[in-house]
C-alpha cells in the first residue's frame, strides 16, 4: 500500500503527516534524507520497546542511534522522566542537527517533544505515534509538556514536530480498552468538526472493532485531517483551538477526580463528552436526539459513562481546576450540531450546579445495566453536593485534608530507565559505519531512493533547503500534474518565479501539461 501524505501548513514550521501500513522504509528514507550527518535518539517506554524494540533497531539499521525506554504511564510523565530524557541525550553527544524519535504513545510523545523543544534551546523531533489516541491527537498539533504533582499538564511548550508518521501496523499490537479510548478522541473530532465521520461512526456503531484497515485508515485520516485544520488556523490555542477541549472540561475533572489512573484518558473524554452534550441540552444548544445519539454510540462502543464511585462534589471541585488557576469561567466547546461546535463562555459555578441533574440524565438515558460501569463500581445513592459552599460564582469544596492528599497525583515511584546504546561509542563512527556490539543484525546502509514516495510541498521544501532544487522542482511539478489546482505547490512555484531556472522549469511543466490536456502552448 502506498503511503498517503497530509501537510499541516504552518509556514516554516509546517510538516507532513504521513499514513499507512509499515511505512517504517519510508521513515528510514526520510531521516536518511534529512538528517543524514546528525545522530538519532529514539525516546520509547518500556511495554513499546517490549513489542517493536527489534524492529526499532532495524529500521534505524545503519543509523546511529540510540534508545530510551522509559517507565511507561501517565503518572510517569513527569520532571524526572525529561531529566532522563536530557541525561539521555547529552550522554549521546545530541547536537542541533541531531533528531529525537518520539515513538510510542501520547506520554512519550509529550515527553520527547518537550525535551527536543528545550534541549540546546530547541532540537528536531518525528512523532511515530503507536495508540490510536496518539495518532488522532496528542502527534500532531506541537503540544508537548509533563505534569506537576499540582496538575496536569502543567509544564509545556509549543513545539511543533518535523513530520509525523501514522501506521496503523501499530493498532493491531493495541488491547481493546487502549483502542476504545483512542475513539473517543475520533467521536470529539467528529462531533466537533466532520459531520461525514460521524455519520460514518453511527453507522459502524458497535462493530467499530472489526474495521477492516482500509477502514481505519479513512477514521484516522478524517480525525487527523480535522485536527490539523483546527491547528492550522489557531496554532498556539488562542481561541478556534479550544474546540479541541469538547469533552474535556468534565472529562478531564473526571480524570483528576478518580485519581489519574483509574481511567485511562479515552475513557474520561467519552464520559465528558456526554455530560457535556446533556450542559448543551440544558444551555439550550445540543438537541436531544444528538444527545441520544451520542449516548447509545458511546455506550455501543463499550464506553462508561460514568464513575459511580467518584463523588460529584469532588468533579465539581476538580472542574476548571485543570491549570490550579481560579477562573470564574470557561470557553465550553457545545456540539449546536454534527461536525458545528461553538464556544461559549459559561460560569464554573453554572456547570457545578448543573452536574447533579447531568448525572441523573445520564443515568437515565442509559436504560440500568448498559452503563459499562467498571466491575466492582455499583452505583452508590446520588451523592449530595451539601459540601460545596458558593461564594458568588465560586464554588469551594470543604474536604479533609487526607482526602485532598488521595486525590492528588500518585506519588512517583523510583523511575527504571533502560537504556541501549545500538550505535558504538567511540571515534567519530562514519554515517552508516556500524561497529561492534552493534544489535542490528544486517548492517547495510539504507539505500535512499532517488525521488521521495511520498511528494508534498513541505517535502520539496526540505529539499529546496538542503540544496536539492532540481528534486524539489520534481516533487512540485509532479504534484501539480496531479493536481493542477494545488494552490500551495502554484504559491511555490510562484514565489520562485525570480528564479530563472524555475522559469524553465514551469516552462517545461506548463508544456507537459499541456501536452497531456491537448492545449496549445503560445
Ligand atoms: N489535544 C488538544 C489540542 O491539541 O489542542
């Protein structure tokens, strides 16, 4: 199959998605290519490493390159992992021309990349996102970052990536609870922005598991597509970005509220998402038949939808919380349609009155048993919000101070680092030298072909940049043939318009297509 390419156009820091099944020749290919001289570090965690530590190696055969696994686990993501990370890279001599290799899910995805983003102020790094969650969100967009004891997330950094590369080879190693939770974050897209997925979503209901890989390919594709739109007009999340957050106001309170954990992030979301279609409801934006919709393809998928065993004055203290910052109100992302979402601002203190009737709705609307309620969770009697003191629009929960300390973060434990090193220390080792002690088995150099697979503009824009003209005048010409009405390869072309070679070139393009369309050049 051949791989597929998007482009999130962000000017000099755009980059392209690529999509397909065992692409891993193709992520050789495009290292080889760009960072032909720098050295390579792969950051992964111990249960990725497990499965594809082999392939790793032999993918980067030839490459010198070392590897990282860290501790896998969202309670992991944290200071003591980057540090790891830094000592890791420093100890590999990683310079500005080196590459980190984020591979794995979204906790190394955010580690890496915040990492790469601050080591020598700043150095390149390719997310290769192995769970669905991962592909269809935390890859691509350039958020990166850990937490703080104090919250989630709390540390971070804009940096985008320089390409990432999405196989779905990797969904077949992912257990099913993994692989739901990454669905939630496709439903959010679909919700948020492509009424053709959802309709495609409400179709495949239940059965989402047996997606044949054709299938999945369109899902993930669509969800990526939309995400990178949003990225592309709000990179830095000033306002159209927050849409991304539909679900995650009460999800992420869910999260915090049951001890990161307990739920797995997916898992949060698609009870947020629901909750917060039913505030829709009640604010007068969400109609009810969407909400019952989205409620029996949630629970259809084997989603919980609620947590019976957290209490709902501790979502209400936990909501908005996110950030340890005492803000009165929220730029709520409401589903108005399928694919139309729109912000409104709307008091914390409103969301926290409305979670009681929010949870009986819920509760409701999913006829008893079909709750997917973890095992082990019956559902306690509605717990009362007595312990909530309102202060204005403010709400204060009034806790004990033990309860507090339960609900934080999970303490770290001693982080294990593995560490290998697959290409030698010691002098200078030539680009494709491999030396002894190496683990790939076959060290042959990659051979590099001579045009890329893949041809997109931000690709021709390496190229250009590297020296390449004439391959990347290849790549832009080609995509035009194929799409003559590419506005971004006509805005290539034209910015090199000066050049007088380019003029040849367009030339010579002008008249091939001209020859294939039966007009006459003059
Ligand atoms: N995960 C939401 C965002 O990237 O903005």
């Amino acid at each position: 199959m051949n791989p597929e390419a998007m482009t999130v156009a962000l000017g000099d820091r755009s980059y392209d998605i690529f999509f397909g099944r065992e692409i891993y020749s193709l992520f050789q290919e495009w290292i080889c290519r760009f960072y032909p001289g720098g050295t390579v570090h792969v950051v992964t965690d111990r249960n990725v490493a497990s499965i594809y530590g082999d392939d790793i190696r032999q993918w980067l055969a030839g490459i010198p390159h070392d590897v990282l696994a860290l501790p896998p686990g969202e309670e992991r993501k944290n200071f003591d992992a980057v540090r790891e990370i830094y000592g890791f890279l420093a100890r590999g001599d990683a310079g500005r021309d080196s590459l980190v290799v984020a591979f794995g899910g979204g906790v190394v995805g955010d580690l890496a990349g915040f990492a790469a983003a601050t080591y020598l102020r700043g150095i390149s790094c390719i997310q290769v996102p192995t769970t669905l969650l991962s592909q269809v969100d935390s890859s691509v967009g350039g958020k990166t970052g850990f937490n703080l004891p104090e919250g989630k997330n709390l540390v971070g950094a804009f940096h985008q990536p320089r390409a990432v590369f999405i196989d779905d080879a990797f969904l077949l190693t992912l257990d099913d609870r993994n692989l739901r939770a990454g669905m939630a974050e496709v439903v959010k897209c679909a919700l948020a922005g492509d009424a053709e997925l959802w309709d495609r979503l409400l179709a495949v209901g239940g059965k989402w598991k047996s997606l044949s890989g054709e299938e999945w390919r369109w899902v993930v594709r669509r969800a990526v597509g939309f995400k990178a739109s949003v990225v592309e007009r709000d990179e830095r999340e000033t306002s159209l970005r927050r849409i991304l957050n539909l679900g995650h106001t009460i999800g992420h309170a869910m999260e915090k509220s049951g001890g990161y954990g307990r739920l797995l992030h997916g898992e949060a979301v698609a009870m947020g998402l629901a909750w917060e279609a039913i505030l829709g409801m009640k604010l007068g934006v969400t109609g009810g038949e969407l909400v019952d919709r989205l409620v029996s393809l949630l629970i259809g998928m084997g989603f919980p939808l609620d947590d019976p065993g957290v209490a709902l004055t501790s979502i209400a203290s936990a909501i908005g919380m996110d950030k340890k910052r005492m803000v009165s109100d929220v730029d709520l992302p409401l589903v108005a349609a399928p694919g139309r979402c729109e912000l409104r601002r709307v008091p914390l203190a409103e969301i926290r009155r409305e979670l009681p009737g929010i949870r009986a709705e819920i509760r409701e609307r999913s006829v008893a048993g079909e709750l997917n309620v973890p095992a082990g969770n019956a559902i306690p009697e509605e717990s009362p919000v007595s312990n909530l003191v309102h202060v204005g629009n403010e709400v204060y929960e009034i806790r004990s101070a033990e309860e507090n300390a339960a609900s934080a973060v999970p303490a770290e434990a001693e982080p294990v680092i593995v560490e290998e090193r697959a290409a030698a220390a010691g002098p200078e080792p030539a680009p494709w030298e491999v030396t002894a002690g190496l683990a790939a088995p076959e060290p042959a150099p990659p051979e590099i072909p001579a045009a890329p697979a893949v041809r997109t503009v931000t690709l021709a824009d390496l190229y250009w940049s590297q020296g390449e003209r004439s391959t990347a005048r290849r790549i832009v010409g080609e995509i035009l043939r194929d799409d003559p009405a590419n506005l971004r390869a006509q805005a290539w072309l034209a910015a090199r318009t000066g050049d007088d070679l380019v003029e040849a070139e367009l030339l010579g393009f002008l008249e091939t297509m001209a020859k294939e369309y039966g007009y006459d050049l003059s």
